[in-house]
C-alpha cells in the first residue's frame, strides 16, 4: 500500500471516497490546501472526502525542542514533502502542455492545410481573371468575356514589317565590320579588370556602350562605368529584379514583385503591372519600339515604348521564365518552366512553333544568322543549338559542352557564342567554311549574366556576388 503521490509506505494512510486512491494524510491535505482537487482527476475533493486507515504503526514520541535532532528530522521531513508536492506539480503540469502542445500543432497543421488551398484558389481565380476581359456586347450578351490576344495595333504591325524586310534584306551579304574581334583576340582574353559592386545576389547585366547596368535580387542596381572601371550611379528598386534592359537613355527593370519599371536619368517615367505574378524576363524588339516580358503567370506581353502602353497580351500553358526577339524582329521566342521553347509571331501573338529541350529553361539568344538560336536548362550541362528550319530532334543541331550556363550572348557577327555560369565563361565559335565547332576561350571567371563589349573585343560579365569583370587581350 503506497501514496499515489510520494510512492512510499504511508505513515498515516488515507483513501478517497471518490477514487479510492490511497494517500499519506500530510501530504494530500497540504495538496487540497492548494489546489482544491484531487491529485491525478480535474475533481473536487475536501478533508471530509477522506477516510483514515487504521494500521498499525508505532507510537511517535511527543517532539522536544525545535533545535533537538528529531525537530531537525521533522523539518527534513517537511521539506521533502514539500519537494515531493512539487515534483508531481510539475510532472502534471508537464502532462498538460504537452497535450496542449499536441493540439497546437494539429491545430497549425490544418491551418496551413487551409491557407495552402485558399491561396491556391485564389492563384487560380487570379489567373482565371487576368486573362478575360469584359466585352461591350448587346443587352442579351451582357456576361460574354474573352482572351486578351488580339494581336498588334496597325501602326506597330507595319513598323515589324518594316524593320523584317529591311533586317531580313540585308542579313546574307552582311559582311564583318571592320575592327572586329578576332578568333587568335579571344584566345588571348584575361581578365583585365575587375570591381566589387553594392549589389549583392546580382541576376542581370545590360551594357549599352560604355556603361554597364548591374541588377541584384535585393533592389539593388549599379551603373558602371567600363572606361573609368568604376561605380557612376546607385539605384534602390526596393523589390527583387529580374531582368535589366538598357535602350538609349532608359534603363527598364523586371522585378519579382510583378513590375515592369522603366527609368530614364535615375528617376522613374513608367511601372506596368501586366503580370499576375512575378515578371521572369525582359526582350527588345530589334527596332527599339516594343518591350517585351513574360512571367510566372504563364503570359508574355508587349508594350509600345513610345506610348507607354501594353499593346498586346498572349496566355501559355505554363510559366515562362526567359525570352527573345529574332534579330529580324518578326518572331518571339519564349522559354517554359516546362522545358520548351515556344516561336509566337510578333504580329498577332500566334504560336508558330515548339521546341523541346527537357527542363525548364534557363537561357535563351538567337544568332545573327537568322535560323539559330541558342538555348541551355536547368541542371543541364550542355548548351543546345536549334534551327528554326527543322522540327523535333532534326532541330537540335550540335549541343556543345558548356558546363551549367546561366548567361547566353552571341555576337553581332554569329561568329562567337560566349556562356556564363558558375565554373566560368566560355566562347564557342562556329567555322562557317568547315561547319565546325571550336572553343577559343575558356575562364574560370563564375558569373550569372554576360554581354559582349563594343566591336566584341571585350566581354562584360557580373558574378553572383556583385563582381563586375572585364574579360579583353591585356595591353
């Protein structure tokens, strides 16, 4: 016969009327004193729910003074009464938390099950949304809606056009401009220059003459002077960017917070919020008119850089994360999240073409030959040349080994194809006359964005972290 709350022999036994659980007196006394219940239930109990023991036991002598040995013994006693209350306080107390906490976390569990859901209906009725619009109709087809593609305005469609027929006229018999790069000039690159930027989880690079616009993932944005190999301006988006365009006297912007933001002398002319969702990559029209982006929300649009108004809006079956004008301005490439590339006409937003590359789609330029384009994936360590005059695996010309590439860019030329990733940079250059591939260049300069320089005698690329390097024969 133990006390359910020291677990020794009583001295002076005691049993609930309600429970018939056994106590040593002292002790479930000073317990009721304290809490009112009965240790181990959530029940009322008072001393006249207990019922005395009779058993034998010794008589206890009548105590002497406090300072004797047995006083000192009785306080030891109380003492560890005291201390056993409490051990078992706490072991209830911790009984209890733990349910508590276990409810807790079921509880939070489904909230997140339930946030999970609701914010997934509500992607999908955003979606659903941004791609109708309500339609002036008669009275009985007041509720009609339909998709937003309904191709270029006729003053843009003339301008493709244009500038499709002049490009396409003159592209066969364009020869090299004089003061090029060289095959034996890239051979001999090094890095000549180099300059750490307040742009931390840098993403994009644009370069426009002497001057390069680096972009990071913090909202960051430095302009660089190449000449002078430092920083001439700083600039504080406030939202994470994508994608950096540079055209003339504007420097436009892609963000993850859905915006288009164009500056023109560091301040802000324009933001577009087109997109459902984050805005993945910026293209120029090659007659400098119409911009381009694409995003997360599975749709590309295109905006008149004159007007400062969305011109045109196509929806895909999947997010797109990169795109590019054809050098001749008539056809628009888009890569997907899925793993293709898909050629829309510039004119009327129409799908052209498919090309599968099998992950989703990191980088992607066309060449200046006109029926190339260069494309590489995620996780991938090729880089894949495709020719728009071919279908399915006939379109896959030569994959070349680039290790992972972050950063295509060909040159004005179609000569060099220059990549960029983590293990470094690379030229690729294609031999016309034998129809052959050689590598004149290989650094093991790391950068996530790469453009070439003026006449190419130099390439501009920025790292991770911020690092600006200039990549040219040493003087």
């Amino acid at each position: 016969m133990l006390c359910a709350i020291s677990g020794e022999v009583p001295e002076e036994p005691v049993v609930s009327r309600k429970t018939g659980t056994v106590f040593e007196k002292r002790l479930i006394l000073k317990y009721i004193e304290e809490n009112g219940k009965e240790p181990g239930t959530e029940e009322e109990l008072e001393a006249e729910d207990l019922l005395d023991i009779k058993t034998d036991r010794t008589v206890r002598p009548r105590p002497p003074n406090f300072t004797s040995l047995p006083s000192l013994l009785k306080a030891f006693q109380d003492e560890w009464d005291a201390l056993v209350l409490e051990s078992y306080n706490t072991k209830e107390q911790l009984a209890r938390t733990r349910e508590e906490l276990a409810t807790a976390l079921y509880q939070h569990d489904a909230a997140i099950r339930v946030i999970s859901r609701l914010t997934k209906e509500r992607d999908q009725a955003r979606d659903a949304l941004s791609k109708v619009t309500v339609t002036a109709g008669d009275a009985n087809n007041g509720d009609e809606m339909q998709v937003d593609s309904e191709g270029l305005p006729e003053a843009l469609a003339e301008h493709v056009d244009e500038v499709h027929q002049r490009l396409t006229k003159g592209r066969k018999k364009r020869p090299v401009p004089g003061g090029w790069v060289t095959p034996d000039d890239i051979s001999a690159f090094e890095q000549t220059a180099f300059n750490s930027l307040p742009v931390p989880d840098a993403s994009s690079l644009a370069v426009e003459k002497d001057y390069a616009a680096i972009s990071g993932l913090k909202g960051n944005v430095g302009i660089y002077s190449i000449e002078a190999d430092k920083v001439e301006r700083s600039l504080d988006l406030g939202e994470p960017i994508t994608d950096t365009i540079w055209t003339g006297a504007r420097v436009i912007f892609s963000t993850y917070n859905a915006h288009v933001k164009i500056y023109e002398s560091g301040a802000e002319v324009k933001s577009f919020t087109e997109h459902a969702g984050a805005v993945t990559g910026l293209a120029l029209h090659p007659g400098g008119d119409i911009l381009a982006s694409v995003g997360a929300d599975k749709s590309f649009v295109f905006y008149d850089l004159n007007s400062l108004k969305r011109v045109l809006r196509v929806y895909t079956d999947s997010s797109l994360t990169v795109c590019a004008f054809h050098p001749d301005g008539h056809l628009f490439a888009a890569g997907t999240q899925d793993g293709d590339i898909k050629i829309f006409e510039t004119k009327t937003g129409q799908q052209a073409a498919t090309f599968s590359l099998g992950a989703p789609i990191r980088a992607l330029v066309f060449s200046e030959n006109g029926f190339w384009f260069a494309a590489t994936g995620k996780g991938q360590t090729t880089t894949t040349i495709f020719d728009l005059r071919k279908e399915g695996d006939a379109a896959k010309a030569k994959e070349l080994q680039t290790d992972d590439v972050d950063s295509l860019a060909w040159d004005y030329t179609g000569q060099f194809l220059a990549t960029a990733g983590s293990t470094g940079i690379t030229v690729q250059q294609y031999h016309k006359s034998s129809k052959k591939w050689a590598e004149p260049l290989r650094s093991s300069v790391a950068g996530v964005a790469v453009q070439w320089g003026e006449d190419a005698k130099s390439l501009v690329s920025v790292s991770k972290d911020g690092v600006v390097s200039i990549l040219s024969v040493k003087e």
